[in-house]
C-alpha cells in the first residue's frame, strides 16, 4: 500500500492533466518552474562544466574510496529537461551509489531531431574513456526518455564494438515511441504525470517526418537486445509506461542479459523526482544506488 504522503502528491498533481498542451517553448519553461522549489541534499559537490561540446553538471556524492561514475540521462521526452530538473534526483543518486554522477544537456527535439540524442549520448561516453575513466568504473542511467536513450546508448556502443559500461539503471524506461503496450490504456486513468496525447507530441517532435518510431535505437523494445550489461529496470504500478519497462525487461531476459525488475505498487511516472517529501521515491532511490555499489565495488581500480 501507498504511503499516507504518496496520496498528498498524487492529489496535488492529477489537476497538471487538465492543463491545455502549450508551445514547446512555454513547456520547457513550465518544467523548469516545476523543479525550481526541489530541495537538494546536503553532502553534494555540484560543478557546471562542458564535455563533447555539450553542458553539463557533474554531482559529486562519493567518498575518498569511490572511483564509480554515473553518466545519467535525463528525461523529458527528448523534448524538456536537463540539468536543472533533475538536479536533485541525480544529486541523490550520487549519494545512494557514492559515486559522481554526470548529466550531459544533450540536444532536444524537435529543434535536434532522433537520432541527434544517441549521438550526444555516445560522444559523452567516449569523451568519458577519453578521459581515463574505465568501462567497469562507468554506469549508465536515466529515467523515462532518458531511461530509452540509455538503453539505445547501449546498443550503439555494442554494436560499434565499443566497451560496454559496468551496468544500467533504467527509471520507467520509454522504450517504445509506437506507444503499441496495453498499459498505455489500462493505466491511462491511474498515472498522474503521463497522458497518451503529449506522449504521442513528444514522439513526433522527436522522430520528425521520416524515423521509424519502431527503429531500434529510437524504441529499444524492438532491438536485439543480447550482449547488454546487467541492468536494474525500475517502474511503477501506475505508470502508463509500465508496459514499456516490464516487456523491456522480459526481452532482454530473453537475450540472457542479467536483469532485475521492480514493479512498485501504485508508482506513477516520475515518482523519483518527489524526493525527499515521498518515502518511495527515497527508497527507490536508495534501491538504485544499492544496485550500483553491489555491482561495482569500490576496491576494483579497472
């Protein structure tokens, strides 16, 4: 059952359904009004900075010992987001995993159409190794759009033959921009945040005119997904993007790839983001970083 706080929130966010769909610009601006209030966490270094020509934030929560990084991608549809929206749940990932976490503003759609994202993501990566910073020192994560680019990062590394990271953390992965899963229906009336409608804008934005939105690296789903790292998949009951992660997660089984998959009661999408004020969201939080730790322990210098 829902903590009594899980209910408060939910509540308060139902009534952002009603509101009428907005120019992408007054959307952007919209998130970030959304964020500006989150409370971040004591213990966290925060330093801006620029890696393959692109901003970033680099969120130092590890201790002397640590040698983890974490490149994490943000979510937004391809469309929103970056490093001041998910300041504060990466700020807290830093802490769960003690390591340094990363996020790269790769270039949004529709101004920087698929598969500029990928690339980014895969120039961030390399600029990383470039860096001196070892494949099995090195996570990957994201959370909804960026919780597929991850995935579709993966890919791309793996099918250029490139190292592979130690891992991935994936939050509500959008895997599939065809939005073909049930969920999309039968948790319609139950997620707070996702509504079909704006998914379907966002896909577009990002796809343009002439992208498969059953391409690979666009909808992970649909991939071969065998020769991927272990992967911690994490989505919520009520999410309409539930089936996207858990038909995710069942492929790459498939694929003999190493997966755990949590399924939280009555979740909806994005619930990370309401740390500290939902005890799920710090849980979850806690659950990735333990992930991280327990698959790259800090006495390994390679």
């Amino acid at each position: 059952m829902a903590s009594a706080e899980a209910s408060l929130i939910r509540a308060q966010l139902f009534p952002s359904r009603a509101v009428r769909e907005s120019s992408i610009d007054d959307w952007r601006k919209q998130e970030l009004r959304t964020r500006a209030n989150d409370s971040l966490p004591t213990g966290v270094s925060i330093r801006p900075g620029r890696i393959a020509g692109l901003p970033c934030e680099w969120l130092d929560g590890s201790s002397d010992l640590s040698n983890r990084v974490i490149l994490y991608l943000h979510g937004g549809g391809y469309v929103l987001g970056g490093c001041a929206t998910h300041r504060n749940l990466a700020a807290r990932l830093a802490l769960a995993a003690d390591a340094r976490v990363i996020v790269p503003e790769y270039r949004l759609a529709p101004e920087h159409p698929f598969p500029v994202a990928v690339e980014d993501a895969a120039a961030v990566y390399e600029a990383l190794l470039g860096s001196g910073i070892f494949p099995s020192r090195l996570a990957v994560a994201g959370d909804s759009a960026g919780g597929g680019l991850a995935a579709a990062l993966l890919l791309s590394l793996r099918d250029s033959r490139r190292p592979l990271p130690a891992l991935a953390v994936l939050i509500s992965p959008w895997s599939d921009l065809s939005l073909s899963g049930d969920s999309y229906r039968t948790r319609a009336d139950l997620d707070p945040i996702d509504r079909v409608f704006p998914l379907r804008r966002m896909a577009q934005c990002y796809l343009g005119r002439n992208n498969d939105p059953k391409a690979p690296l666009a909808s992970p789903i649909f991939a071969d997904l065998s020769g991927l790292p272990p992967m911690l998949v994490q989505v919520g009951d009520h999410e309409v993007l539930l089936d996207d992660a858990t038909r995710l997660a069942q492929k790459a089984r498939g694929a003999l790839v190493d997966v755990e998959l949590q399924v939280w009661p009555e979740m909806w999408h994005g619930w990370h983001l309401a740390a500290p004020a939902l005890p799920e969201a710090n849980e979850a939080i806690s659950q990735a970083g333990a992930y991280v730790r327990a698959r790259m322990p800090c006495r390994s210098l390679r």
